[in-house]
C-alpha cells in the first residue's frame, strides 16, 4: 500500500516502486494489445501505401507519377511530424487516457476519407490527416506503454509493440493481394477498399482501449493521487498478492503544466548528451526505413517487372523479418544492455544495407532474391528502429515524456522520414540502379553514425525505473 501522504504543495507516493515490482499479469497483456495494436494501424497504413502505388499510377481517376507517389508519402509524414507535436503537448497537459482516443478518432476518420480521394490534393490532404492521428498516437500510446509496464521488460516489451508495426504490414500485403487483383475489384475501386480496412481497425481499436486506464504516474504528477491510488489498487489486483516490503518513495510537487521554455532548457541544455543521441537515432532510422520500405513497391514494378497486384507476396516475407527481429533478439536490451544492442543494431543494419544495395546495384539478384536480402537486413534494422522510440520514451522526465518522444519523432521523421520518400521517388523516377543505390549509400552512413553516437553516449537504461533513469521536474 501507498505510505504516502497528500497536500496542495507536495506528494509522497510509492506507486512506481509499486508498478515496477509488478509481475507481468492479464492487465499488462491488455496494455499491450489495446495500445500497441497503433503500430499494427502505422504497419497497415504504410504498407496500403507503398501496395498500393502501382495502382494509385494506373488508376483512371488519380493517374500518379512515381513522384506524386513519394510526394503522398511525405504527406503522410508531414502529417505524423505536425500530428506527434500538437497532440504530444496535449497528452502531457490533458493525459494519456483522452489522447489516445482522440488520437484513434482522427486517424479512422482521415482513412476512411482517403478512400473518397478525386485528385492528387484531396488525396495528400486526406493522407496528411491520417498522419497527423497516427503521429498523435506516436506520443500518447509511447508515453503510456513506458508508465504501465514494469522496468525489468520494459526494453524487450516495447521492441515487440513497436515490432508489431510488421504484424500490420503482413496484414496490408495480404489485402493488397486480394483487393488489387483485378480478377476481384476493378482498378480504380481496390486501392480504395484497401483504406477501408484500416478505418474498421480503428474501430475496433476504440472498443479495446475503453477497458485502459489513465496512467498513474500522469494522475500523481498531476496531484490527483487518490485516483493514481486507485487505479494501482485495480492494476495489482491481477496480480497474486506482493510481499509486504518497504518500497522507495518519490517526493513532488504536482505541476498542471510545464513551460516550453523549461522543456527547451531540459531537452537542449541539462540533457544534452541524451538529445544527441536521440536525434541520431531516430533521424537515421527513419530515413532509412521510410526512404526504402514507401518506395519498396516502386522498385519490384520500375526495376523488375512486378505487377502491382503482386506486390503483396513480396511484403509478407519482409514483414516477417521485421517482426522476428525485436521479438528474438528483443531480450537483450534487457540483459546485454540498451548501449551494446543499440549501437550493434544500428552499424550491422548500415553495413547489411550497403551491402544489398550493391547487389541490387549489380544487377546480381533477382526479386525474390532482393527480398529475401531486405528481411535479414530489417530482422536487425527493426530492433534498431524499435530502440530508437525506446530510447526517446525512457529518458526523458515525466512531466515532458510524451512531448519529448513527439520532438524527436518529428525532428528525426522531418529531417530523414520526409525527405526519404521524395528523395527515392526521383532516384528511381531516372531509371538509374546506380542512382538508386547512391541513396541507400547515404542511409546506410546515417545508420552507422547513429550507432557509434549511441555507444559513446547512450545511457544505461536496462531494468531500472523510470524516475531513476530521469528524475521528474517536480520532485523535491
């Protein structure tokens, strides 16, 4: 029980040595379904994308360029940056609990109206404002995954959910396959069902996520620390009975915001070193998989031959890559340690990717060949990518976590998730493997230069709390 006391000016509290000593329980298995189906929706999404960009270019309405593809790839991403920002700043004012519903709200609006697209503005419109729900979910669901979950499966925990953005793929490739077959829909109506799927994902996702309550550390930074009480109270009561034990406390004072200007000066100047290594982090992994993965399908129908309706076959394998690499080798950010497995990640996923590059550069794989390549460079690439959103998440303080994932995810996706998409729709637009492969030069030095800046300053985060790892703002 809580041995804390509560006043208007300061709260003593054990309820994260409480959540922390938890076993893993049917609640936190709720957490992660209800939440982390969000990269299930960001999987399908980018995968629909990507499928479905032969069809959006032979299509009688929309008729796109390889460029206009890209161009609605960046929409996308343009509306992610803008979307994790806005929403990010009110999930640390307004909680968790009504952003992640709010969030899912827009996202399944948005989708659904890409569906009705009549020219290439409606469609980057609509594309931009799924973004924006899907970047909201980014901060929200990130931040509250981190304050539910307990610090000793913390890393291998969210490395699985952030994998499971694949679990998504492989369901996109899957629809792709069936609603692009013309012998089923006709051209110009399948990629438009393709979007429907993802709006009857959403709803079903805000039917799961009645049963997730607010985060208890939000509530006791908030200094509402009788509902904190009792929503810890329900969280243990899927767990057998603890051992009666002294737990560390936390002393705060309960804050209802906190100034940019403190946000800046903590993000920018106390934890310097840290930003660094976030920023490098996210920025190349997101370069690297939105620059290839949103112009996968461009590459199997420009440089091989692939029909559009096939493309689907050659995302599953991919897909599955992508998966099994946080959930096999997800452990040992928890063991090992985030610095070694981060850093390591990182240089082999560069090196792999110079590497297929320049076989496909060399003409010397076929397309399957070529695919089977992208899932052993993404089973290690998918564990980087997934550490780059746990490091954001757990370093920072509780006041400012979920705006801080929403900086870095937008200043990494800005500077290398945007300019992806649109940089690889005209490399391959000239019909140069060598062009081609000149981008996935640069990727692959932006994927080693991260991993070396985490080795020398990534901290060490493995199965310790998060008020450990960064004391909050308001603690005394």
């Amino acid at each position: 029980m809580n041995e804390g006391r509560e006043n208007p000016a300061e709260i003593v509290t054990d309820i994260p040595a409480r959540l922390d000593r938890l076993p893993w329980s049917r609640f936190h298995t709720l957490v992660v379904v209800a939440l982390g189906v969000t990269w299930i929706l960001d999987g399908l999404e980018v995968t629909l994308a990507g499928a479905v960009s032969g069809a959006l270019k032979e299509s009688p309405t929309l008729r796109f360029t390889n460029t206009e593809v890209g161009m609605a790839g960046a929409a996308y991403l343009a509306g992610a940056v803008i979307g994790a920002v806005f929403f990010g700043w009110l999930t640390d004012r307004l909680g968790r609990k009504k952003l992640f519903t709010i969030t899912v709200l827009v996202y399944l609006s948005a989708t659904a109206a890409t569906a009705f697209s009549w020219n290439l503005w409606s469609f980057l419109l609509f594309r931009f404002l799924t973004g924006m729900g899907i970047g909201g979910e980014y901060t929200a669901i990130n931040s509250t995954i981190q304050e539910l979950v307990p610090a000793r499966v913390r890393g291998w925990t969210d490395l699985v959910i952030n994998g499971s953005f694949w679990v998504g793929a492989a369901i996109g490739g899957v629809a792709a396959i069936i609603v692009l077959d013309p012998a089923f829909v006709s051209p110009d109506m399948g990629w438009r069902l393709a979007f429907f799927i993802g709006a009857v994902l959403g709803l079903i996702i805000m039917i799961l996520r009645q049963w997730i309550p607010e985060s208890p550390r939000w509530l006791m930074s908030h200094g509402r620390i009788a509902e904190a009480e009792r929503i810890v109270a329900h969280i243990e009561s899927f767990s057998p009975p603890q051992p009666p034990a002294k737990l560390p406390t936390l002393t705060l004072r309960p804050r209802p915001t906190t100034p940019l200007q403190e946000v800046a000066h903590t993000l920018f100047v106390t934890h310097r070193p840290r930003t660094l290594v976030a920023l490098a982090l996210m920025s190349s992994q997101a370069f690297f998989y939105n620059a290839i993965f949103f112009t996968y399908a461009l590459v199997l129908t420009d440089f091989y031959g692939v029909p559009s309706s096939m493309i689907g076959w050659f995302i599953l394998p991919f897909a599955a890559g992508n998966f099994l690499g946080p959930v096999l080798i997800g452990r040992l950010f928890d063991t090992l340690g985030r610095r070694p497995m981060i850093a390591g990640t990182y240089i082999l996923s560069g090196l792999l990717l110079a590497g297929t590059g320049f076989l496909f550069a060399r003409e010397m794989v076929s397309a399957s060949q070529l695919t089977i390549c992208w899932s052993i460079v993404f089973f290690f690439a998918s564990a980087a990518a997934s550490s780059a959103y746990l490091t954001v998440s757990e370093t920072y303080p509780l006041e400012i976590r979920a705006l801080a994932i929403a900086v870095f995810y937008s200043l990494g996706t800005g500077l290398g998730g945007v300019a992806g998409p649109w940089l690889f729709g005209i490399l391959i637009d000239s019909g140069s493997r060598l062009s081609v492969f000149g981008g996935y030069l640069f990727g692959a030095v932006l994927m080693i230069a991260a991993g070396l800046i985490a080795w020398r300053f990534a901290i060490k985060a493995e199965r310790r709390s998060l008020e450990d790892i960064s004391r909050p703002l308001g603690a005394v």
